[in-house]
C-alpha cells in the first residue's frame, strides 16, 4: 500500500471540517489510530511548496523514524510541569532524610561508600537502555531526572513508611515464613505501587511528553533504574559490612543482582508503563487511573516470579526470565517500528501540504537518512541546526496525532502553527 496520502479537497483556510474522509494510509499501524470523524488534512502552505534543502546528494533510505511524544513550545512550562519540578524536587529532598540514614544503619560509612560506587554499574546499562529506546525524541531532561530522583529517593521512602503496616495484616509461624511473605508479597505490592505512583504524575501533569508507550517505558525504566540503584547500594553494603569475607560475598551478590539481573526492575514497573503508555493514547483522567491499577497486575506478577525462584533458580532464569526478556527486547522494537511507520506517514501529509519534499521526508524519517544530513551538515558548520530541525519536525509529526486524537484540538492546532514556523526558520538556517 502506498505511504502517499490522498488528500481529500481543502477548505480555503487550509483545514478541512471535522468529518471529512479518512485516507487509507492515515493509519499505517496499529499505533496512534485516528477516527474518521477527527481526520483533517494538514495545515497547507500559502505560497506554494517549499524548495527541497540542499542535501541532494545524500543517499537516503525511505523508512520509518523512532518516534517518541512531542513536546510543547520552547521556554513554556505548563502549571503541571511546574508542580512536578517544585513537588517532586522537595519529595525527593525530603526523602533523602529518611533513606540516607536507613542505608547507612545497614552498610555503615564504608559499606555505603563502596555499595553507592558499585551499584553505578548496574545503573549505567539501564540508563543506556533508556538512551537507545529514547534517543529518536528524546524526553525532557527535567522530566528524566524527576523519575530518576522518584524511583532512587521518593518510592524507596514510601516503601519504607507503608512496609510496618503491611506486616501487620500478615501471621508469622517462624523467621522463614516471615522472610518469603516479605519477598514474595510485600515487595512486588508495595514497591511496585510506589514506583508506578511516580509514572502516574507524569501522566497527569506532563501529557504533553507522556502520550505513548515508548515514553511510559522511557520513564518506568528511569524510575526503576532509580529504585534499583539504592537498593543495591543496600545489598552491595551489607555484603561489605557483615561479611567475614566481603569480597567474595559482594562478587556473589554483584553476579546476581549486577550482571544476571540489572533490568529486574525495569522490566517489573515496565509493564505498568507500557498500559500506561496505551492509556495516554486516551488522554482520559478516569483511563489513565484505571490504567495505573491495571499496569500493577503483571508488575507484581512478574515480580513475585522473580523473588519467588528458589533451590530451581538457575533453571527458572534460563527458561523463565531470559525468555521474558527477550520477549521485551522485542516487544520495545516493535513499538518502535509502530510509531516509526505513524511519523512518517504524518510527515508525508505535510509534504502533500506543501511543507516538506519527498526527499526530506525520507531523509526526516529514517535513522539512515537522519546520520547521513547529520554527517553533511556537519561539513558546513549546521549540525546544531539540522539537528534542530530534525527535532521540530519530529514534533510537529506528533503534534498532528494529537490533533487527530480528537481532543484538545484547537490548543494543538495553535502549537501545530508555532512548530511550522519554527521549522520554516530552522530550514533557513540549514540551507545557510
């Protein structure tokens, strides 16, 4: 099927009416589906098309570009933003009173010192995964360090406070019985809920970047990273501070929870991004409470799994968790694929409005032919610039499904017009 949409007739002021036809390649993915009743063609040009950039002479390849949730003007910061910046920075401040002390009761100076410089191993692959699966449109730094700063201090405190009156509800037959309550049940229920509790916000009060399921795993894998790094700041420290033989005890536990298991979490609080990341879709209050109930299903679920395996643990690892993983490594992929094939559909709807060649859709909308303007701006001193413009256009593809999402159209038709003037200068600078 081709990729080219067939444009219905514009209106003379460059937009349809609310119910005009929907073009067969509108939806060219299960991804971001649009109604035929919210469809619209793009905003068109007034002075004709635009002339292609001078980049001729790349080599692209048409395909689809990592997509990712557009984000609003530059320099405006809406209430929520701001409200996540000042709350979320003093919860994880406060936080900090409560957990710093709780590590270093258990570690002591020394364990806490070598657990903190350990666990940064761990850490840093989760957070090059989140780089990878994010690095098409990258979120919001601030945003990234608010989940970061929830999973590592506020979901670590909250569990610490609600962990007491959870073992209240529970009868204990013995030290044993005691341990696997707390393994199995009370940390896949209150880690998980606190951990998600931090996706939650984000999607209340940061929509704009939280409209998908790449952004809900971006952030859950932020915010599990987080909670991963001060608990194994705790368990790398207690194997220094209460061990006869620190070295060996700490080789073990960095074996398990450092090189068999460093996306435990991510992989736990996930899942709850990801039906998160679907409910955004909605951008429905009532859906994306429901969606954050829901999402903690297969979080605890799969966590319990985890904290569950025993005497049988290497054979449950192989055949249950390595397979679990790769499930996810390709469930990621081709979310990634999805929302590759919707912008570039959307960009393509732009250009048959006179905004973009053929030519630079293809070079916009593959990773190939984005390396390769990179490479060539990059001779002429405009690699700052092509890859500002590379960005605005992803935006703006982004800002056009929310538009035929059906909600809030007029505050993103307005945003849709700032973006397009910002891309018409972008490209000016490019072209030099």
């Amino acid at each position: 099927m081709s990729m080219h949409p067939h444009q219905p007739p514009h209106e003379p002021s460059g937009r349809s009416g609310p119910r005009a036809p929907l073009p067969g390649p509108a939806n060219p993915s299960w991804m971001g589906h649009v109604e035929p009743e919210n469809y619209r063609p793009a905003l068109v040009k007034s002075g004709g098309p635009v002339h292609a950039l001078p980049v001729h002479a790349m080599p692209v390849n048409v395909g689809g570009p990592q997509g990712g949730a557009a984000r609003g003007a530059a320099g405006r910061r809406s209430a929520g933003l701001l409200a996540l910046g000042i709350g979320g920075g003093g919860l994880a401040f406060l936080s900090l009173f409560l957990v710093v002390p709780f590590l270093l009761a258990n570690t002591g100076p020394a364990g806490f010192l070598a657990g903190f410089v350990v666990s940064l191993i761990p850490l840093s692959a989760v957070l090059l995964a989140v780089h990878v699966i994010d690095r098409w449109e990258p979120e919001p730094r601030r945003l990234l360090f608010f989940a970061f700063a929830w999973g590592a201090a506020v979901s670590v405190a909250v569990t610490l406070l609600v962990q007491p009156f959870f073992v209240l509800t529970f009868q204990f037959s013995g030290e044993a019985d005691f341990q696997t309550y707390m393994a199995t049940v009370q940390a896949p229920v209150v880690e998980e809920s606190a951990k998600s509790l931090g996706l939650l916000l984000l999607l209340l009060l940061a929509r704009k970047h939280f409209d998908g399921p790449v952004d809900g795993v971006v952030f859950a894998f932020t915010i599990a990273g987080g909670f991963a790094f001060s608990e194994n700041i705790l368990y790398f420290g207690r194997a220094i501070a209460e061990s006869a033989s620190p070295a060996t005890d700490l080789a073990q536990i960095f074996l398990l929870r450092g090189v068999m298991s460093p996306f435990a979490h991510a992989l736990f609080t996930g899942t709850t991004g990801l039906i998160m990341g679907f409910a955004a879709r909605r951008w429905h209050l009532g859906v994306s409470v429901a969606a954050y109930f829901i999402g903690l299903l297969p979080a605890m679920l799969l966590h319990n799994r985890w904290n569950s395996m025993g005497q049988g643990f290497l054979a449950d690892y192989v055949l249950i968790q390595v397979p679990i993983f790769v499930l996810a490594i390709i469930g990621i992929v081709l979310l990634r694929v999805a929302e590759n094939r919707l912008t570039r559909q959307r960009l393509l709807e732009y250009a048959a409005a006179g905004w973009f060649t053929p030519a630079e859709v293809a070079m916009l909308a593959t990773p190939s032919g984005r390396r390769t303007a990179l490479a060539w701006a990059g001779r002429y001193n405009r690699r700052r610039h092509m890859k500002a413009f590379v960005t605005a256009a992803t935006q703006l593809a982004f800002t056009r499904q929310r538009i035929l999402s059906g909600r809030d159209v007029r505050q993103h038709q307005a945003e849709e017009h700032q973006q397009l003037q910002r891309i018409l200068s972008l490209r000016a600078a490019v072209a030099g």
